[in-house]
C-alpha cells in the first residue's frame, strides 16, 4: 500500500502525466516525466555522497527548475530539504548549515563567493552541488548537470509518513528557526488545499490520488501556477509550488532575480496561468501599477486566464484588492497563517468584499487569552491566535521554543505563532498584528500593523512600517518609515495629521521618516529591524 508522501504522490503523477509541462521557468521547460528522472539522477548522487534517511539537503536557490528538483530528489532519498534564504551572506548561510546538519548544498553559482568563504567551517557538509548560472565556478563543487550526465536515476523506494519535513522561518525576531513536520500530515493537509481548486472531492487513498489529477487534466482543469514570491519561503514554496504539484500542476518559475510585475502579467499571458501566488500588497500594487502602465503604453495584457490570486504572509487591503478586481473576474484568496500553521480566510470577488485584516475562523483555529480562556465572539477582548490542525511537531534542535509555540490545551494540540486578534459577533477574526512588534507605549498595546495600513491608505504613499522606539517619557513612541510617490511633497505633519483623523491619537506616530523605498524581505514580509536602524540612527 502506497504512503502519504510528496516524493511518492509525485512519482505517481509523473507516471499518468509523463508529457505534461511540471516546471517552466524562461525557454526551458521540463515534463512530468522530465521532472521525475532528473531528480532521481540526483537522488542517486546524494545516495553516492553517502546521504542516509533524514540527512539534510540544503537548497540555497533562487526560483528555478533547479530548486523544485533538488527538493524532490531529497525527499525521493527520504532526507530532508532545507530552504536557505539566497539573501543570507557568510555568517547567517554558516549558521543554517550548521543549525539544520546539512550534508549537502546545492546553490546557483551567482552566491559562490559566500559559498566558498563558509566551506571551511562546514566540515559536515560531504557534497556541493553548483547550478550555473553565470557566476564563478568552485573548484570543489560538482556541476549540477554534470551529476544528471553521469548518473542514472535511483530506483522507486518505500517510504514513511513518519519521515521529517522541515522549513526554516526567519520570522520577525530571533535567529531562523527550523519548523518540524510529519511528512505524511503535510501531504494529505497540502491536498485538502489543492484539489478544491480542480473541483475535485479528496482522495481517500494515496494510490488513488495520480488516476483523479489525470482525470482533472484530462478534462482542461489542470492548475498552472506562478509563485511571483521566492520559493525558499512558504508562500511561494508551499502554495505557488508543492500544493500546485500535489495537484499535477504546471509550476512557472519567473526569471528575473527580483520582482518584476510586468514580467508577471507578460509569463502569464505566454503560459495561460490560471494562478499567480504573492505576497500582499507588496506585490499586488505593483502588479495593478503595471496592467495600468501596459493600457496606457497600448499593449494591455491579457488576464483572461487568470482564476485565481492566493496571498499570504502579510497583509493584502482592501483597497489594492478592489483595484485587482477593475482588471479582472478574479477570485482573490487571502490565507492568514504562517510556516507554524493556517488560521484563517478571506475571499474577495466583484461580488464579496471584506475588510482589511477580517478573517474567517478555519473550523480548527481558536483565539485565547492570556489566562486561558477562549475569547468570547463580540466582547472586544483580545487574544493570541491558535492554529489547529496539522500542528507542527516542533523547532528542530529548540525544545524551548517548542514548548511556548506548541501547547495542548483540552486534550488537542495547538500552535501559537504570535499573532493577535479579536473575534467579531459573527465569529470572523480581526488580525491586530504579532505580539513580538507590539508597541507599549505608556502602557497602550499598539499593534504596527494597524498603523501601517491606515497610513498606507493615504494616496500619495506607496508603502510603511511602524515600529516602536524608546521614549523617555512613554517608554516607548510609535514610529513609521514610508515612502511616497516620487515628485510628491508630502512630509510629516500631513501625514502624521492624517493617520490622527483616521486612528486614536495616541496609535500615531510620533515621528515619520520619509525614504525612496521601504525596505522588505524578497517576499514582500516586513524588515522591523531596517527600519528601527533609520528611525534611531
């Protein structure tokens, strides 16, 4: 009897879809079948390099054909691929080798230089594995296509549910942390996300899985996803990528190393995406920017296509959705969760619009508070979300964290990732903000978040972060960095005046720096610590 497991699930795909694209990303394209034997070529090489079950492959990749094989061959050999941030330089790349226990890292050659100043101090490490793509060679890396030419492909292997999923998370505070899965509860609850999207009910065993995609391709309801975000992270990675191929998926990679949103809307167009994959509103204005730029240069894309917009990790307004909609019949899909567990939902269409940070309660997510207790929908009381569920075992090698993010409470087992919310009478959730950026300003709890979006309503700023710094007389004093549309003279007293008729007073910044650019992680989520150094230097 076959196992809930990625690897496995994918083999089977690839047996009942061999000439059906799996990955694209430019000119190049691989099939299914394509797909499957590549990765099995370089599960045999990680086999050769003496890789046992649950050995650590570290994938320091930009999104490429590359980094959706790398994992697959890990997972094929029963190791355990390990997303490294591309952005990381010597001492944090060292540091998530060695945190996780890597034994081999295959990385594009453009990051060779930090790759070659850390080899020293990763004597753990039996393999490196180089894909070029016009940086410099290192003399002891194995050239990835080098290892697909001189291997054949390792044999279909048994496997366990047991087997171990990892991601690191950077999150807000902290060093990356190493988010534990069981491998067989992650592939049946990225199931339960996917197949709704080819109207298919859920299978009730692994075996018969391959025979209901084919069914849903056959019949011209196969997914075609682009992850716009890095895949090194969980939105683009989980939902732009595994749970697309779950599902028999056609996955475009785009090109460019940083967002580009007219490369977005011209992929799309090419490859007839019927699923584009971000991250809030850090991608979405740009994306509504260039369908403007492109009718006005008269060369409108073509959105026809596209079905659905998924976003994840930060928050997406109402206000940048409407502005998707004048574009398209699409179905926008705002997922609340992080790589510690989902929580909640929010669909917007042309003929159903929320609010900004209002959610609906997935049937596993409770909010309690501090003392306990479950908080009551309409009271007002504020409490910390807790994901139910596929709940993760734990953080790799951090006992301690494990146990303040992972709690059974009434005989289930919940995650508490940090963030705040109240409940509505009606029983949606409203997301305040994590409690680790929560403001105390003269005893007033003030989440960023909040601020932030208030600000960003204002039609001359194009994006903000709010923190708190130290004030003597407050303890703490809110304060924002935005930046604005070029050529607009709008400074800190408007703005400040602004957020003032929009929020209490005391949720407005004190002080307001204005910079070309705010600057953010390549997925769109907040970088609080840049922005506290330009606030306190």
């Amino acid at each position: 009897m076959a196992e809930w497991h990625f690897a496995t699930l994918w083999e089977s795909i690839s047996d009942v879809l061999p000439d059906r694209a799996a990955v694209v990303c430019g000119n190049s394209r691989v099939t299914w079948q394509e797909w499957e034997q590549r990765s099995a070529r370089l599960a045999t090489a990680f086999a050769a390099a003496g890789l046992e079950p649950d050995a650590k492959v570290g994938l320091y990749l930009y999104n490429s054909i590359e980094y959706t094989e790398a994992q697959f061959a890990a997972l094929k050999g029963r190791h355990v691929p390990i997303n490294v941030n591309y952005r990381y330089l010597d001492d944090e790349l060292h540091y998530l080798l060695e945190n996780s226990d890597s034994e081999a890292l295959v990385f594009h050659t453009s990051l060779s230089d930090r790759v070659g100043r850390v080899m020293e101090r990763c004597p753990n490490i039996r393999l490196w594995i180089e894909v070029d793509d016009g940086g410099e060679s290192l003399p002891s890396a194995t050239a990835y296509e080098e290892i697909l030419r001189n291997y054949d492909p390792s044999p279909r292997i048994p496997r366990s549910e047991d087997d171990l999923y990892m991601l690191y998370t950077g999150g807000t505070t902290g060093m990356p942390k190493g988010v534990m899965y069981n491998i067989g509860g992650m592939t049946q609850s990225f199931l339960t996300s996917s197949f709704p999207v080819l109207g298919l009910g859920l299978p009730t065993k692994p075996e018969d899985t391959a025979a209901m995609v084919k069914q849903a391709c056959d019949e011209a309801r196969g997914i075609v996803s682009i992850p716009a975000c890095p895949m090194m992270h969980g939105t683009g990675g989980w939902i732009g990528t595994m749970m697309p191929h779950c599902a028999g998926a056609t996955v475009v990679a785009l090109e460019h190393r940083s967002f580009d949103a007219h490369e977005l809307w011209t992929t799309a167009e090419r490859e007839q995406a019927n699923q584009i994959v971000i991250v809030g509103d850090a991608f979405g204005k740009p994306m509504v920017k260039a369908l403007a730029e492109a009718k006005r240069a008269g060369s409108a894309y073509d959105t026809s296509s596209i079905k659905l917009i998924v976003s994840s990790g930060v928050m997406w307004t109402t206000e940048v959705k409407a502005e998707m909609l004048e574009w398209g019949d699409f179905i926008l899909f705002d997922a609340m969760g992080s790589s510690e567990g989902s929580m909640g939902t929010q669909i917007t269409t042309r003929g159903n619009f929320g609010e900004t940070a209002k959610f609906a309660m997935a049937p596993t997510t409770k909010v309690f508070t501090e003392d306990g207790r479950l908080v009551r929908p309409g009271s007002g009381e504020t409490g910390m979300v807790a994901a139910g569920g596929n709940v993760p075992i734990g953080y790799y090698k951090d006992e301690k964290k494990s146990d303040a993010t992972f709690k059974t409470i009434d005989g289930v087992r919940y995650s508490f990732p940090g963030d705040w919310a109240t409940v509505e009478p009606d029983g949606t959730l409203t997301l305040l903000g994590r409690g680790s950026q929560c403001i105390n300003s003269a005893g007033e709890k003030i989440y960023p978040e909040e601020v932030e979006e208030v600000i960003k309503r204002h039609e001359s700023v194009i994006d903000c972060l709010v923190v708190g710094i130290p004030d003597e007389k407050f303890g703490e004093c809110v304060a924002a960095v935005a930046s604005v549309t070029p050529g607009c003279d709008i400074g800190e007293p408007e703005l400040r005046s602004y957020t003032k008729s929009k929020l209490s007073a005391f949720k407005a910044p004190k002080r307001i720096v204005v910079v070309d650019a705010v600057q953010r992680a390549p997925n769109g989520k907040a970088d609080y610590k840049w922005a506290r150094s330009i606030l306190e230097g």
